[in-house]
C-alpha cells in the first residue's frame, strides 16, 4: 500500500511539473505574438535600422511621426535619461515608448485606435503617453522653451522682427488660446468659458522665427485674459519689471527713444513694454496704419500656433482625456515644436519640420505669401482665440509708447527703410 501511494505523489509531481512548463510556453508564445503584432516602426528590428541606415525607412518616418530618424536618434538621447524611472513593459522598451508618444501626438487618433494598432491597452497607452510626455518637456524646456539670457539675446531676438516683420524694438509676441478638454461627471464648472465649452488656457511668448520663449499651461478658461496673464509667471515679472530686458533704444532712423515692448491683442493688458493695438473701429488714417503693422507683428504668433496644430494634430480636437495629462501633452508639443524648429538646418528639405512653403513667409516685394498650416487647420475646433478685451485702460506712459510707434511708422523713415508697409497678406 505504501509503495502505491509514493507512486501516485510521484505522478502528482510530474503532473504539475508539465502544467507549469505549458503555462510558461503559454505566456512565451503570447508576449511573441503580441511582439510581431507591433506595428513596424515600432519593432526593436526597425530601430536598429534606424540608426544603421536612415535613409531606408526615411520615406515613411516623417509622415509617421513628422521628424527625420536622425532627429528621433537626437531627441531618444536627450529624452532616455528621464525615462529610465518609467515602469517597464514587457512589449515596449524606451524607444517603443516614445515611438507610440510621438504616433499618438502626431496622428491625432483616439487613444483606442492607437492601443489598438500596437496591440495594447488604452490604459497602457495613456500612461505610457503621459510619462514620455512628462519626460519629453523635462528633457527639452531648459535647452529650447526658455527666455533669451541677457540684454543682448533679447537685442538678437528684436532684430529679427525689425527685419521680418519691420516692427521695431519688438521683443515678441504674446498670444493665448483655448484647448478644450473633456469634462468629467460633475466636475469642471471652472473650466467653462465664454463660449460654453471646458478648456484650458495655453498662453505664449513667441519669436520673429515661429519658436516659443515662454508658455503658461492649465489655468482655467473661465478666467479673463488679464487675470490670467497677471498670475502667469511671465506676465507678473513683465508687469512688475523684474524681466531682464535691455534699456530703451532709438527707433530706427530717428532721434526718438522706445522702450522693447512685446505686442499683444486687445485681450491683454496695456502697459510700458506690452502694447495692444488701438482699440474701436472709428479711428484715424495714422492709427490704422499702426493697426495694420501691430498685426503684421503677430502674424509670427498666429503662425507659431498654426503649425503646432497642423504638425500635432492630436491638437486639433477636443482633448478626450484628464487635465493633467492634457498639460503634459501641451507642454510636451510645443518643446517638441521648438526642438523640431532648431533640428532643421541639419536635414533635407523634404524632411524640415518646417518645410519650404509651409509658414507663412515675406517675399522680396514685402507680400506675405500664406503658408499651407492653414488648410490642414480651417477645420480645426480647438486653440480657439481668447476673445474678450481687457476691461483696464492703458496709462499715459503706455499710451505714449504706442503714439512714439504710431509716428515711426507713418513718418518718411518708415516709409524709405521699409519696403514691406506696401505688402498686404494675401
């Protein structure tokens, strides 16, 4: 009796020794499935090809994930070390997960759609794009999202608005947009704004080159301009002064001193170095003249906001996910917009991020000739315009700095050093 008893714990053993093999041969032969499954620029075989040889998957790289491989190999360097503390999967490595980031963000497709061509959940797939988001923006805003060190920096950046946009002492643009974003249950009653809809705001600073020098993410889209400009970090150092900018400088071929201003819409408040065009419709020859080249300056604002939509076209509709991940995905563009913008002169025409024709551009006649961003963003329903204008008036110093830019440009200088006053965006 006993030695059928040893026979039958034997048997037991080996039995659930071969259910524990066929499990593991199981689990094995599923995480090589789900492998092949990957979409194929997202296989770690067409990575090391990448790097290899990029001209091979060149052709499909751009459209796919709208950079060249040499900048994706650029920008997985600089982003890796901050992924590291990333929770694994056993599907994707580092580089996977930037590569499903980058498709999320550029394809502009539902979360689903795109967990579901990589064969993945859609909440591995919102993590996974939150925490790369999170560690794209850490990696690139000091390097390419941050402001001009020093006067003379600030003097460059001036320079190429006098010769783009023949605005004078302009130190940048200022604009702001809503982003609509899901609403959850019961919640986000301080998100609606004026039109009804829950967003959140994106307020920038931009250069003469299309490229962002400072950006503000998050607050609520019920707040009005001004309040939210004054509680932006930026906004209360240039209201308050504490901004290093150079002194005052003549304008071009006169004797008449101006202070580096930034131009902003209606919606902005006015002040020494921020100012709006003349508001109301009954105004003089002289003002509206001032008005027409106050909006050919944020022309480089409306441009900068223009391509980031046309390129990132996950911006280009409501944000169907929580407001955290929302500022990630923000934050996370634009680094990406202005990372792209530098990356450019080290790559072929056809793989720019800002292609030939595709920004708006000043011919030699001083027309601005309309770039293709446009059409793919006509029907766009999100960064919609702030809107209201700011209820505060501006101060007499303020209003004597525009009347200084008011005569510069309706004066005989302008009109000789300035080709473009006759040029109309068509």
């Amino acid at each position: 009796m006993a030695a059928v008893l040893k026979d039958l714990q034997l048997l037991d053993l080996e039995e659930e020794r071969l259910c524990l093999q066929l499990l593991r041969r199981r689990r094995q032969r599923k995480r090589c499935n789900r492998e092949r499954l990957v979409r194929p620029l997202a296989t770690a075989k067409t990575r090391r090809k990448r790097q290899r040889r990029p001209g091979v998957v060149e052709a499909t790289h751009f459209p796919y994930f709208k950079m060249s491989a040499s900048s994706f190999c650029d920008l997985m360097d600089r982003v890796s070390p901050y992924m590291r503390w990333m929770r694994q999967s056993s599907v994707l490595d580092l580089s996977g997960k930037l590569d499903l980031t980058l498709r999320v963000l550029a394809s502009g497709r539902p979360l689903g759609s795109v967990a579901k061509s990589f064969k993945l959940a859609t909440s591995t797939v919102a993590r996974s794009v939150s925490q790369t988001c999170r560690a794209i923006w850490l990696a690139l805003k000091d390097r390419f999202v941050c402001f001009p060190d020093g006067p003379q920096r600030w003097k460059d950046v001036a320079g190429d608005f006098w010769r783009t946009w023949n605005f004078p002492n302009c130190l940048g643009c200022i604009a702001g947009k809503h982003v609509e974003v899901r609403r959850r249950g019961r919640s986000g009653e301080d998100r609606r704004d004026y039109n009804g809809t829950f967003s959140m705001v994106v307020m920038a600073a931009c250069d003469a080159n299309y490229r962002f020098t400072a950006v503000d993410v998050g607050a609520s889209g019920q707040q009005s301009v001004e309040g939210l400009f004054r509680e932006s970090e930026f906004g209360a150092n240039l209201l308050e002064g504490k901004l290093d900018l150079p002194p005052p400088d003549v304008l071009p071929g006169t004797e008449t001193s101006s202070p580096f201003v930034f131009v902003g819409d209606a919606a902005f408040p006015v002040c020494v170095n921020l100012i709006s065009p003349y508001p109301g419709s009954d105004l003089t020859q002289d003002e509206q003249v001032y008005n027409y080249r106050h909006s050919r300056a944020r022309n480089a604002a409306e441009n900068a906001f223009g391509v980031l939509s046309a390129r990132w076209r996950i911006l280009s509709q409501r944000l169907s996910c929580s407001p955290q991940m929302a500022v990630d995905i923000l934050k996370a563009c634009v680094a990406l917009h202005n990372f792209l913008s530098h990356a450019d002169a080290g790559c072929a025409a056809e793989a720019r991020y800002l292609t030939p024709g595709f920004a708006d551009a000043v011919a030699a006649s001083g027309r601005v000739r309309r770039g293709k961003w446009r059409r793919l963003v006509a029907s766009d329903r999100s960064l919609l315009d702030l809107g209201r204008p700011s209820g505060s008036g501006a101060s007499a110093a303020a209003r004597a700095v525009r009347n200084n830019f008011k005569d510069f440009f309706v004066s005989c200088a302008a009109r000789r050093d300035d080709v473009a006053s006759r040029g109309k965006i068509n």
